[in-house]
C-alpha cells in the first residue's frame, strides 16, 4: 500500500490467508498476494463478508470457494521457496532419532533444486526416538483413523501454520515437532526468583520458540521431548529478541495461564511434521555471509576433534567443546564448533553426512561455525541432496584437495581436519599457524569496520607497571571493578559488600620482532599466561615481597611467544584508535624462534638488497 502498487480496484490473487474472528466480526488477514492488475472500475458486486451471527442465516452469505481453501490449508501452507525439509537422522542416541526410512519430505537441493515433497505412510515411536518406514513416492496405504483421548482439550481443534502466528491472532492453535529443548534455568531480578526453559518447535512453514516459567515450566518440562510432535494452543504472541532467538519466526511465544501443550499421538498426522528442515548453504559461500548471522549446512565430516574445557570470558563458567570439520560438493571444508550436550554425545562418525540448523557464522581468522542453544544436528538425513553428497564423497571428494576460508590451503580428504592446537590451546590449527610480522600489522585503519585477527611470533620487550590490575567483584559472572568503603570492598552492579576483592589483569605489553614493535593489551586470562600467577597472587607478592613481584614481571621479558590478537577500532576523546588485544598467547619453545630469526634474516636481505 505505501509503494502504491495495491490500490483501489487493484485484481489480486490471494496466496496464502487466515481468518480471525474480532467482537463476531470475521477479519481476513492476508499473508501473501500477487497483484494481477489494475481493473478501471468495479468488478461485479461484491457482498458484506457475514458475521458470526448471521454466518449461519443463509447458504448464499458463504464466503467464495478460494477464500475457503485458503482457510481450510492455512494450517499446511508451504510459502513458494520453502527450506528443505530433512527426515530424522539414521543414528539413534538418548534423546535422538532412531530412523529406518527413504522419505524425502518437502526439499530443496542445496544449490536451488527443487524436490519432491512426499509425506511417510507409516510412523511410529519408540523409546523417545523417532522411527518410520515409508519410501519415496506417494503412498497407497489407507491412512490410519486419528487416535482419540477423553481427556485431550485439543482433539479436533483447527491448527494454522506457525508462520501465520502474530501478535494481532487471537486465537490459535500450532501442530510441530519439538527440534530443540533447553535446561531449566534459574534466575533472579526485582521481581524475584523463578525458573524456566524453552523449545523450539517447528512445522513445514518455519520454526518458532516458546518459552514457560515457574508453574508452567515444572507441568510441561518431563511432558516435551525432542523428535516428538505437539499441539501448542495460547500464548502471548511477541517480536522475538534477536540476541537470544534464532529461529526463522519473527515472533516468539511465551506460555500463559490459558496454554495448553498436547502430544499428538495420532502417528499418521505426527508423521507429516518433518524431522529437521534446512536451507543449506553451499560451504564456499560463508565467505559471502555476514558474521554473527545464522545459516544451514549439510556437509560430510572429515575430522572429529577432541573433547576440551574453556573458562567463558563473560561468566567464568567452565564450558566443553569440540571442534568438527566438514566438507560438501564445493570442494570446501570448514570448522564446525559444537558446545555443551552436542559436543558431549556425539552420535555420529567421520565419513557420515551431518545436517547443521541455526550454525552461527564466525570470522576468527577466517569464517567458521559454531553451534548455539538453537541448533539442531541430523545425521545422515535420509535426503536426495544427502545421498548426493555421499556418492560424491564416496566417489571423488575423500581423495580431493579441500579449500578453506582460512586461507591455509587445502588438505586432502579426511586429513584436512582442524583438530590439534598450539600445547593443546586449540589455537595452533594449521590455518592460525601463518604468522604475521609486525611491519604488516600497522595500518591505522585495521579493524575500522570489523573486528580483524592475525597470529604473531614477538619477544615482549616492555611491560608497563601502571595499573597492571584491578579490584574485581567476587560474584560468579561479574567481573566489575569494586571500592573500599572502609568496611569493605563493594560492587554497586550487585550491590553487595566482599570483605576482599579478587584482583584482575587490564596489562599493557609491548612486543617486537625483527621488522617492528606493537603496543597489546592483555587482559586477565593472557596475562595470567604470560606471567604465570592469578592478579591476587601478583598483588600479594607486591605487598609482601616486591623484590620476587619485580622478579616474575622480569622472567616474563625477552621470551619468544606466539599471540593471537584481535583489532577493532575504538574511539578515545574523539579519536579512532585500533587496539590489538590479545586473545591467546603461548611461550614458544626454542625450535619456535626459528620464525622469528627467519623474519631477521629476511630483513637483512632486503636491506642487502636496497643498499645495492
């Protein structure tokens, strides 16, 4: 209406609708149209759509046949470029899917093709897990009656698509299966204390979360289970928050008094509800993809890496991971980081195709993946793009040379793995193991409009003695700097009182190598690396015994180390400034000043050279 492309006596094809009652008035809602064109006049003579009183007085007030079989496929309506929808995986875990099927429901190939959507003739349960056996095609077996509770509240309600859900639907009913399910979380504000967790549910339209706490969160927690499909009736319909929400919904859903959660046990119905649904972008196209966003990759796994511990920055909360590498048609591989359960209870195998939903796009020294509390993984997704991405592995692609976007060249096969690291950092894979010279890092304008990372080999030849700590906050997940009332040190975030604090790094180093000198900052965990004490202890050791504390910063000085340093640009008293901060760091051994003394004999040969 505001390009002016719909206007009056505009002809338009409705493609997808709904209908909602307001005060017994009947309120259509258009999603989608087609403007056909402009009709000079009226056509024919358009009746008063009747309202819920007078709906039943005559047979003629009926509202037109299209507007009915929108209404009536409103619940089941696939938009024109749907996401490829991939069945439940081969293997079978706690909590995973157990599947025995060759159904390819609703996909797309990965490149744009489009497939044949094809609904299972049979399914059924089993422990959890999700299991069917159907094959391709359409099916000729006569569909089992729906099963019928006494006590179900939803038995025959109309559902609608959830892509169709909005703030301004009063009433409504959802039908999906569960793709994700997260831990019930505890938390505290003004209000005071309460719990709750979320889930993710998802039809063939798109997927959209919905959370319940305290009473709510205790009735339906045991009740939902992954892989398994529900009916979802009420709730307060609002903008999903973007920081926390992934799903393809731009609404979210929180549980109220009137919600109500139902199992679908008819297995029929439930079996329509695809597993996991994907729009799988090609590997070698991440580099077109803006960091933080979220995407679809179906790819084989190359390498599996181990099991590791790191300490958040923001919570100081120990989390695992794991990194996994995965390759596809375009002859690129790429790191996929998997967090938490997913790294855990890993279900699949080197060689198996693994279908990734919601994997967010990084660029640490280059583009990567990681998994969020979003995401979802299918192994062997029994899909033609999937059997596809087999063969091709299975026939050429195990032997190729595979690209990364990290720029460290291709590795052949399986062995183009990202595992291994720097003494088991994880930062020395063979992509962060081109090191840069100082001389090539002093470009004020680095890090200007996105963060920038390089890997550097230095001697730390200054350490600056001012304000090398500070007084933090003892509460778990704050690190805010604290004051001494004369009774004790206090946090106005948290508004408490430690009779101590606990101290942290905020250093300033500077390191040199052959071709030039930087100024880093090194905050608590890198320079407890490089000093190899806690802030508290270094603070102790100043008070006590300065002589030892001048001896620990000294011992740090003049030792070759490897660092792994982010730029970005800040502004200070209006001017931009690009700050080299320091994300990993590591002593070097003696056979690792060998970069460093080739950085010194290249220097000398390009003097050489300039000289002559």
């Amino acid at each position: 209406m505001r390009q002016k492309v719909i206007d009056k006596n505009t002809v338009i094809r409705v493609d997808n609708s709904m209908d909602n009652m307001v005060n017994d008035t009947r309120l259509p809602i258009i999603l989608s149209a087609t403007v056909l064109g402009h009709s000079p006049t009226r056509i024919g003579e358009p009746q008063q759509w009747p309202t819920k009183a007078t709906a039943g007085a005559s047979a003629a007030h009926q509202p037109p046949p299209q507007q009915q079989h929108q209404q009536q496929t409103a619940s089941s309506y696939v938009p024109a470029a749907p996401a490829a929808a991939y069945a439940p995986p081969t293997t079978s875990s706690a909590g995973g899917y157990a599947h025995t099927s060759n159904n390819g429901s609703g996909a797309t190939n990965s490149y744009g093709a489009p497939a044949t959507t094809t609904a299972p003739a049979t399914s059924s349960y089993n422990s959890g897990g999700y299991s069917s056996t159907a094959g391709y095609g359409s099916s000729t077996a006569t569909p089992a009656a729906p099963s019928s509770s006494s006590t179900s509240a939803l038995a025959g309600r109309p559902t609608q698509s959830i892509a169709s859900l909005s703030p301004y639907v009063n009433a409504w009913c959802i039908r999906g299966r569960v793709t994700q399910k997260g831990d019930m979380k505890h938390y505290t504000n003004a209000r005071g204390e309460g719990h709750l967790f979320n889930f993710t549910i998802a039809d063939e339209s798109c997927d959209i979360r919905v959370t319940l706490f305290n009473q709510d969160a205790d009735r339906y927690f045991e009740q939902i289970k992954e892989g398994r499909v529900y009916l979802v009736q009420s709730g307060r319909v609002s903008l999903a928050n973007r920081r926390f929400n992934s799903t393809q919904s731009e609404y979210e859903i929180t549980a109220e008094r009137a919600t109500v959660i139902e199992e679908v046990n008819d297995a029929r119905i439930a079996s329509a509800i695809p597993a996991i649904q994907l729009n799988p972008v090609p590997i070698a196209d991440l580099a077109q993809v803006e960091p933080n966003t979220t995407v679809d990759v179906l790819g084989i796994v190359t390498d599996i890496g181990p099991l590791s511990t790191i300490v958040s920055k923001a919570t100081q909360r120990e989390l695992t991971k794991r990194d996994v590498t995965i390759a596809d048609q375009s002859a690129y591989s790429v790191r996929l980081t998997l967090w938490g359960k997913q790294a855990e209870t890993v279900t699949f195998h080197e060689g198996q195709v693994l279908g990734v939903r919601h994997a967010k796009v990084g660029d640490f020294g280059g583009r990567s993946l990681s998994t969020l509390m979003s995401s979802t993984l299918a192994a062997n997704p029994d899909l033609p793009d999937a059997h596809a991405l087999q063969g091709w592995w299975d026939a050429q692609g195990s032997t190729m040379a595979l690209m990364t976007h990290q720029g460290a060249g291709g590795a052949g096969g399986a062995a183009g793995g990202m595992g291994g690291g720097l003494g088991g950092t994880g930062m020395g894979a063979a992509d962060r193991n081109d090191v840069t010279l100082l001389c090539d890092v002093q470009d004020p304008a680095m890090g200007a409009t996105k963060p920038e990372y390089y890997t550097t080999d230095a001697y730390i030849t200054f350490i600056r003695p001012q304000n090398m700590m500070y007084p933090a906050c003892q509460s778990e997940g704050c690190s805010k700097k604290v004051t001494f009332t004369g009774s004790g040190w206090r946090c106005e975030k948290c508004s408490v009182e430690h009779d101590t604090p606990e101290y942290r790094y905020i250093m300033t180093i500077n390191v040199t190598d052959a071709t030039d000198q930087v100024w880093l900052q090194a905050f608590n965990e890198a320079a407890q690396s490089i000093l190899g004490k806690t802030a508290s202890e270094l603070n102790y050791l100043k008070e006590a015994n300065p002589a030892e504390h001048n001896q620990v910063v000294q011992e740090a000085m003049f030792r070759p180390m490897r660092f792994r340093v982010r730029v970005k640009q800040e502004t200070f008293q209006d001017e931009a400034r690009a700050r080299h901060a320091i994300m990993e760091c590591q002593y070097l051994d003696v056979s690792g000043q060998a970069v460093i003394q080739a950085a010194l004999a290249a220097k000398k040969l390009v003097a050489m050279y300039d000289g002559q």
